[in-house]
C-alpha cells in the first residue's frame, strides 16, 4: 500500500546545489506467528507426529513456554524490526497449572515472551467477557467459581491489547481496539504496520452463551475491511490480519501448495481487501504456510498456522518499501519448537536431531515454576481407579466411553434433582484419561479432561422437546455431532433420512421415549444456555442447578474401588454400513 508522504518544495537559486541522497531500501520486519497456546505452559507430554514435504514423518517432544520464549528471542533477533502477533485461544481449554489459576499464568508467560498482539479466540470467552477484560487490565475482581490472584496479588493483566475488531458492545464500540499499530525506523525509512485481530462469527455458539450477552459477534470479512480503511487512512505501509478462524489442509507443516485446502476461512478471505498483506490464522490446530493466491489470483497474502500448544511458531520474513509503500511476504516457516521431553513417568526422551531443541529461557522457566509448583498439590491427588480405555475412537464430536462415564458421573450426582437422563457433549472433553499403569486417576488426570468448570443443570422437557433436542445432533447445520448419554438411555440414527427425521429410535431403560410424558435431563451449563447450537436444551423447565461438572466426575470416581468406563454403543448410526 502506498502511503501519503508530504513532500517539502526546494527553492532553488543561483549555483545551489541539493545533496543527492539515495532512496532508502526495502525494510524487513520479522513476524512471529503464533496461535491456539491453550495455556500449555509445561511441554506437552506426548510427542506429536511431524509430516515433512517429502512425505518424512517423526514424533518430536515439543511446546513449553519457556522453550518457546527461547525460540521466539532467537527468531526476533534476525532482524532490527519484529512482531509477536497471535491468532487467539492464548487461554482457554488448558492444562491444570494454567486453568487451575484461571489462566492468569499464560497471559503473564506472554508478557515475558514479548508477545505484542492477541486476537481474541473463542476459547478467550469460556469464562465470559467480564473476566476477559480482567485478563487485559487486571485485578482481583471475581466472575467465576475459581478465586482469582492466588499466586501473584495484584494480577497484573496482560502487557499487550487484545485485538477484537467483530466483537461490539451495544454502544456500537468493539470490546477490545479493532486494530494496533506499531511504527518502526524513522525519516525516510521509517514504516507503519497495522494489524487487525478478530474471532470467528460463530463464537457464541462455542461458548456459554451467557458469557457473550450484551456483545455481538460481526461478519468477519466485512469487520476486516473496515479495519483496512481505518488502516490506510492513517498511513500503515502494510496491514497483517490475525484472525481465529482456520484452514485444513492435507500437506506437510511446511508445503506452500495448500494442496488439499478447506475450512471456512476460504470463503472469509475471498471477500477481504486485496490490501491486506498476511494472514495469521488459528483455530483448527492445523499446521500450514499457504499462499492465498493459489485459490484467489486477486489476493497476494500468505496464510498461515502454527498448529496448537507452542508446538510451532510462524517465522514470517514481510519485505516493506518505505519509498512506495509496498509489502509483500519475502518469506514464511513454521519452525518446530523442540523442548526436553519426559513421558508419563518423568524419564527424558531422546531429542531428534534433524530438529533444533531449544533450550529454557531462564526468565520464563522460573515464573513457571512457580504455579506448576502451586498446582503440583492439587494436581497430584488420587481421585480414584479405572479400568477400560480412555482414549478417544473417532471424531471427538461423537459417542466416546469416556463421554458416557461423564455423563453416567453427572447422572449419579443429579439423581436428588429427579435426573434421569444426563448428555456430555464430546467437544467440551478437552483430552484423553490416561490413568497409571495401576489405574490410578489424579485430580490432574480430570482436570485436563474438563477444564472448564461447568455446572450441572437438571431440566424438565416433554417428550416431544426432548426428541427434537435429539434432532438437532443430526440437523444439516454443520457436522454431526453425537452427545454421549448416561446409562439406560440408548438412540438410532438413520442421515439417509431428512432432516427432523433421522432419529429412528430414542429409549430410556427400554420404553420408547414418550412424546406426552415429562423427563428430568441434566447437562452442564454450557449445554444448557444453548451452546454448541443445541438451542433446545434452553427449554426446559423446573430448573436445578447442582455441583460442578469436575466435582460429579470425581465423585462418582470415588465411589467404587475401581470404575469400568463403559463401552460405546449407547449411540448407534444404522445407515453406516
């Protein structure tokens, strides 16, 4: 974009004469692309599975906010000029040292990575926009069940805006800024970068809905584009997007070729400015560097994505010419954040050698320390033993035995409020159980699993409500997605048939659901307020609120010396074959 420079007359006389000076030449500044951290604080205990673009693959330990404050540092250093810019999903669905804290950790490991920008992601909504604003000023003010402050009094708040250019008050003003702007350089050199950082529109159906009143959620490509001429107006030489929405893409971390590119933001990006210089996205997990023109000829940005966790972080060369205000991505790569990996039982793992290990920033290390510390006693408490398979079968949208035994924990819990039905939705199941090798769970084992500290709600619904809330799992808006139910209840599907009409058979301990009679149903609090779209859940009638959703799992963990998680095939699709 070219900016609109003044330019000062020369008056020119007699034998005077100018000095020639040469035009400066393009400046690069260095980005960091970051997304979907989820408070992983800690490196992630698993390996995860690395595709190269000649088709290599390895398992690599990675993650860790001290290993990638060090990898960060490193790549900022290339260059005089960098931003740390992040795509959303800072906070949210995170581990215990993290979420146990309400994640007042992860926005203080950001301050000490320099972090410069966030997006608000839809997970920065789980606890509701009240404590989101405390999560940017800070303070000690409560909104949630969890006290805050309980290691660093007074909270502090984030060092670095949130960036909310969609999400509008009623007043017609954005929660957050719709955009920043940072000047680097100075004279005929110096250049301006503006970046605008939205959600996906559809965040209030991800979220408690009560946690998004009195905010709306906007178009996304028309909110970027008002941005840009914001933007222009004020003289930025080139314009990033960071925005948490995303594509999948079937390539290697590193293949430019989007080949086999989808996802929504497609259709997002297609109507957004031309402007517009890079696109840093999130939301899917997915790893990529996908040049938009290969889709859309008008739109030269690169796309990017740094999978989940602090596993990668984005290492965007943009090349901007102060003389015409120019911009374009000289270079974009996602880099492996290789950390020191422990399994279950804390024995090191071997590094990879094709892949750079970072060593600990000091700074960060320390600060980490200090919660995982304050979270180990919690964390290490014995709740209980199972036996079965926690992992997860299939999509994580569908019927899972540890999505049944939740919903057998919160039918047990609920049995004085009349329940008699109780639904998990497998979206809110954050990981998988993974117990000792003796079958002993940890607080930390089910805290992982749900983090987000939902309550449960017992409802009454007819019949007839009641089957058409079972509808909604199979409706033509979006992608199935089953809820595990509690013992005794069992359902058929059939998706050749139309939509309305795709449950075949919906029983409870045999007797075919009756469309005159009343049910006592329990969700969590999330379900209840319609979320994950399940509109019907709002309802019911005869409303008891009861314990928390962590509470009941371990509750009904403690009961019996150990508990079998029970198998799938409470749900059955009969049209699978």
């Amino acid at each position: 974009m070219k900016r609109l420079i003044p330019i000062a007359a020369l008056a020119l006389s007699g034998c005077a004469t100018v000095p020639s000076t040469s035009a400066p030449g393009p400046v690069t500044l260095r980005v960091i692309g970051l997304n979907d951290f989820h408070g992983n604080l800690e490196p992630i205990r698993r390996p995860i599975g690395l595709r190269e673009a000649n088709g290599d693959q390895a398992q690599v330990y990675t993650a860790g906010a001290a290993y990638l404050a060090s990898a960060v540092k490193e790549a900022r250093a290339q260059n005089a000029n960098s931003l740390v810019i992040a795509a959303g999903d800072l906070i949210g669905a995170s581990p215990l040292a993290s979420s146990y804290f309400l994640d007042e950790p992860s926005i203080g490991a950001m301050n000490r990575l320099g972090l410069d920008f966030n997006a608000v992601g839809n997970h920065e909504f789980d606890r509701g926009w009240k404590e989101l604003q405390r999560m940017q000023h800070g303070g000690c003010e409560q909104y949630t069940l969890r006290e805050p402050c309980q290691v660093e009094d007074p909270f502090p708040g984030a060092s670095f805006p949130f960036l909310a250019a969609n999400v509008v008050k009623r007043d017609g003003s954005t929660l957050f800024p719709a955009y920043g702007i940072r000047t680097f350089g100075e004279g005929a050199g110096e250049i301006t970068v503006g970046v605008i950082g939205l959600t996906l529109e559809e965040t209030p159906t991800l979220v408690t809905p009560s946690g998004v009143e009195d905010v709306t959620f906007t178009d996304e490509a028309q909110s970027i584009n008002r941005a840009v001429d914001a933007l222009e107006a004020k003289g930025a030489d080139a314009i990033i997007v960071a925005i948490h929405q995303g594509l999948y893409t079937e390539v290697g971390y590193n293949d430019k070729s989007c080949g086999g590119v989808s996802g929504p933001l497609i259709d997002i990006l297609k109507q957004v400015d031309p402007r517009v210089n890079l696109v840093i996205s999130g939301h899917t997990h997915r790893t990529y560097v996908c040049d938009f023109s290969t889709i859309d000829p008008e739109r030269h940005f690169m796309v990017t994505s740094a999978g989940y966790g602090g596993s990668f972080f984005t290492d965007i060369a943009l090349e901007i010419d102060p003389a015409t205000g120019k911009a374009r991505v000289a270079s974009a790569n996602n880099r492996v954040v290789q950390s020191t990996g422990t399994d279950r039982d804390g024995n090191l793992a071997a590094p990879d050698p094709k892949y750079r290990q970072y060593q600990q920033d000091p700074e960060v290390a320390a600060y980490v320390a200090r919660y995982v510390a304050a979270s180990r006693a919690a964390s290490n408490r014995p709740v209980g033993k199972v036996s079965g398979d926690g992992r997860f079968r299939g999509p994580a949208t569908e019927e899972t035995p540890l999505g049944n035994a939740i919903a057998d924990a919160q039918l047990f819990a609920t049995r004085e409020a009349g329940a008699q039905i109780a639904f998990m939705n497998n979206s809110g199941i954050r990981a998988a159980l993974q117990p000792a090798a003796d079958g002993t769970v940890t607080f930390g084992d089910i805290y992982t699993v749900q983090p987000f500290g939902n309550t449960l709600v017992t409802r009454t619904y007819t019949g007839a409500q009641l089957l058409a809330l079972l509808e909604q799992q199979f409706d033509d808006d979006g992608f199935v997605q089953t809820f595990s139910p509690s013992r005794g209840f069992a359902l058929s599907y059939d998706m050749r048939r139309p939509a309305g009409q795709r449950v075949v058979s919906a029983t409870l301990d045999g007797a075919p659901i009756d469309p005159q009679a009343s049910y006592r149903v329990t969700m969590n609090s999330f379900l209840a307020a319609g979320g994950d779209s399940f509109t019907m859940f709002e309802r019911g009638t005869d409303t008891t609120v009861g314990p928390v959703d962590l509470d009941a799992f371990e509750q009904w963990l403690s009961v019996d010396g150990v508990r079998a998680l029970p198998p799938e095939g409470r749900i059955t699709r009969i049209d699978s074959d």
